[in-house]
C-alpha cells in the first residue's frame, strides 16, 4: 500500500511559517477514527476498556482526545501518573503497569487509587511496607517463559523478558493476596511487541483465558479483568497489511466463548493498553533537508536528527520518509538520510530510493506517533522540538512548544547559569 502523509504540502509550509522544523504533528481526524474502531470492535464485551500506554506518546491533548471514547491510562513512572491525574484520569482509569517500581511511585498510585498491576511475587510485601497496606483491587503480570510464535517470521521471547511472574509464582501471588483480604484480581501479560498480524490477541487471550480458569480452579480465585497489554502493531512499511481491529475483537471474542463462558467466566472484563497502535500511524515527524553531502555515498542532511525519532538509530527500525511536494516523482536516488548527532548510526534511512531531494525540501518522516517524540533525549545538547496537532478541521494547534535554551540550562539552578551567561 502506497503511505500518504495525512497532511499536505501548502499545509505544512503553512505551518513551518510558525513552528520552524522540526516537529512532530499528529492527525486529531486519524486518532478519533481509530478510537471509533476499537471502541467498536470490543463492544461485545461489557467491562471492555483501553487504557492507552502514556508512553507511546505523553501528551495531554493527545490523551484528553481519547479520554473522549472511554480510553484510561497505562502509567509506569511518577511523571506518567501525574499526567494522567492532570487530564483528569485517577482511579480505575489508571493502569500502573511498572516494573522495578520504587515506593514513592506505588505510594503515588495508591492515592490516586489507580489500579496497581504487580510485576513481581516480591513486590506483595514490597506494596504492603510502601503503602501500609494492600487495596482491595490488585493485578498481576504474568510472564509464561518461552518462545511465544505467532507465525514464521513473527515470534518474541518471554523467555528473556524481565517482566512478570512465573507461572508458579502467580497461583501463588493470587493465594496470597486473597488470604491478604484482596477482593478484586486481574491478569496482564505482554508477550510479543509490534506483532503486524491479526492473530496476536487471540493467541495471547489462549493463554491468559486458559490460565484464568486454572487460577479459578487451583485457587479458588476468580479473576476480573484480563489485560491483553500492547504489542498490536502498525505497517512502518508500505507492503506489510495493516491490522484490522475489527478481525482482532472477534478472534478475542471467539476464545472468550470457548474458554471462558463455558467456565462460568462470561462476565469477565477485557481490557487492552495499545499505545503504537493508538497514535503510531497518526504521527509524522516534519523536517527540512539542509545539506546534500557527496563523498562515498550520497548523504542528505536534516534539521531533525535521532533525538527526535530514536528508533531507526538504537534498533534499525524502519520509517518510511516522503519528500513533499514528490509524492509521484519516481524513487531513482539513493540516500542515506541523516540527522546532525555525533553519531553514525544517526540515520532515518540507509540506501534508501528516493525521489531527487534539493536543500529546502520538506521530508515528512511516517509512523513518528508512538515512540518517537516521547523517546526524545538531549544528546549533543539537541533540544526537544515542539509538537502540533492538526485538527479535525483542518486548522492547527502547537500541542507542546520546541525546548530552548534556557528550558536546558534550567536544571543548573543552583548556578543560575542561564542568567548569567547570557542575560
Ligand atoms: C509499552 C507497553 C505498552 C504499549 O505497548 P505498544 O507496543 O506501544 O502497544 C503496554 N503495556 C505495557 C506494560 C508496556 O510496557
């Protein structure tokens, strides 16, 4: 499938009058659509509800937009709940989901009573000297080791994760925890990350629905809320095929009528924490070309660099880039694009077939709305660049302003640098 940016040239060059590259903006119209679908696709079950993963993208607007369909928070640090509260997001809107969880955190998640999902057996007794006590409503991550394949090329490793319990670990949690006088119980697993294929959910609802009636079994505990966490993915690439939500909701629901209903478990209550597909495909990072570099290869420079978007450095992802303006151009030069980092792996794309790119070119960089801003660092002393949401009717709202310097030299304020440096 041929990627389109959701925004177009006159637009962006609209834009960049204002907000100077680089920036991230987001589609308001992509991510109501989106929420609609899902919202749609698990509507067969009751207690349904997403609780978007704050880290894909911690933005308010954002969030507040999807707060609109029901959506809750996933939260895994202090700042994280704190901008979920800030939107208005406390109690059973808020999932924390956190691992190596120091006290303050689950100090801080108890007063909001955010609903506390434990990634370790140890942390029982870790949240009961934290807090004073435990709350009535408590989760447990479950990790089942292993391969967990999904098909030829899709396949992760719990084995090697530093998440959850094992699956002894958890009967045990769940004893433990209801002698504790704990009434409410959940499960939560995340199994594979960016899995671009209808069939993850399902399999993953196999596992948890069936341990589910195991733990009912073995325990006598009766969970009521199963989190199918993350992990559904987005095509970064033209040919991948999206997923469709749709498809999802109905793999989930046929298993939840085989495993679950016939156990006397039919008003269990699913719950998801998508963060790259809720926002990832509605985000695109604008920058400008600066300099054409000709020397072994052929290098274009950008106005962006990896601390922008950190994916393709750390991890070789891949990101479709469009040149505005060269939608239909035929691709017949290849680039690596680069940002301006002191690194080499600082490179959005490598050999890639472009269309010819001048200096002053606008390169829309696809697929930026889930981990990529949020995954922003200061490197090099680079600043963190604003973001923008185009909205629903066309017009444009700067959602967070580009860091300066002084927003750097702010931590330095025993030494009031900034001030007397340069003021
Ligand atoms: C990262 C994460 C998510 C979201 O994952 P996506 O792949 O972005 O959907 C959900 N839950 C937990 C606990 C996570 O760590």
């Amino acid at each position: 499938m041929k990627k389109k940016p959701f925004v177009t040239k006159e637009k962006l060059e609209e834009i960049v009058r204002e907000v100077p590259t680089p920036f991230h903006i987001y589609d308001e119209a992509g991510i109501r659509r989106n929420c609609e679908a899902i919202k749609k696709a698990f509507a067969w079950n009751k207690g349904y509800k997403e609780y978007f993963a704050v880290k894909a993208c911690p933005n308010p607007f954002l969030i507040k937009i999807m707060k609109e369909y029901g959506c809750g928070c996933d939260c895994s640090s202090l700042t994280e709940l704190m901008l979920s509260q800030a939107v208005g997001c406390v109690g059973d809107d808020i999932m924390f989901s956190s691992n190596a969880t120091p006290a303050e955190e689950f100090q801080y998640a108890r007063k909001y009573n955010a609903i506390i999902n434990l990634d370790d057996f140890t942390h029982i007794a870790f949240l009961e000297k934290a807090t004073g006590d435990l709350p009535k409503k408590l989760s447990c991550r479950y990790n089942p080791g292993g391969v967990f394949k999904i098909s030829n090329d899709i396949m992760d490793n719990p084995g090697d994760s530093k998440y959850g319990m094992t699956k002894e670990q958890l009967f045990e949690a769940y004893k433990v925890l209801k002698e504790k006088g704990v009434k409410e119980f959940g499960i939560h697993a995340f199994l594979a990350s960016n899995t671009v294929t209808n069939e993850y959910y399902p399999l993953l609802a196999k596992v948890l629905f069936e341990t589910v009636v195991e733990i009912k079994e073995k325990t006598g505990v009766e969970i009521s809320f199963i989190n199918l966490s993350g992990g559904v993915g987005i095509p970064y690439r033209p040919d991948q095929e999206p997923n469709d939500i749709q498809e999802i909701g109905e793999g989930v629901r046929k298993v939840y009528e085989e495993v679950l209903v016939p156990a006397g478990l039919g008003e269990t209550a699913i719950y998801t924490e998508m963060g790259r597909f809720m926002t990832g495909p509605y985000g695109g990072l604008v920058t400008t070309a600066i300099h054409e570099k000709h020397i072994h290869k052929e290098y274009i420079g950008c106005d962006a660099c990896a601390v922008n978007l950190m994916r393709p450095a750390i991890y070789g992802a891949y990101h479709h880039i469009t040149v505005m303006g060269r939608e239909d151009a035929p691709c017949d030069h290849m680039y690596d694009v680069t940002g301006s980092l002191c690194e080499n792996c600082d490179k959005f794309a490598i050999d890639r077939m472009l269309p010819k790119i001048d200096i002053g070119d606008l390169l829309f960089i696809h697929d930026t709305g889930a981990h990529g801003f949020a995954m922003g660092y200061n490197y090099n002393g680079k600043l963190r660049s604003a973001e923008v949401l185009l909205k629903e009717d066309g017009s444009y709202r700067v959602i967070r302003r580009a860091e300066t310097p002084k927003d750097y030299f702010a931590t330095f304020d025993e030494y009031d640098m900034y001030d007397k440096l340069f003021v």
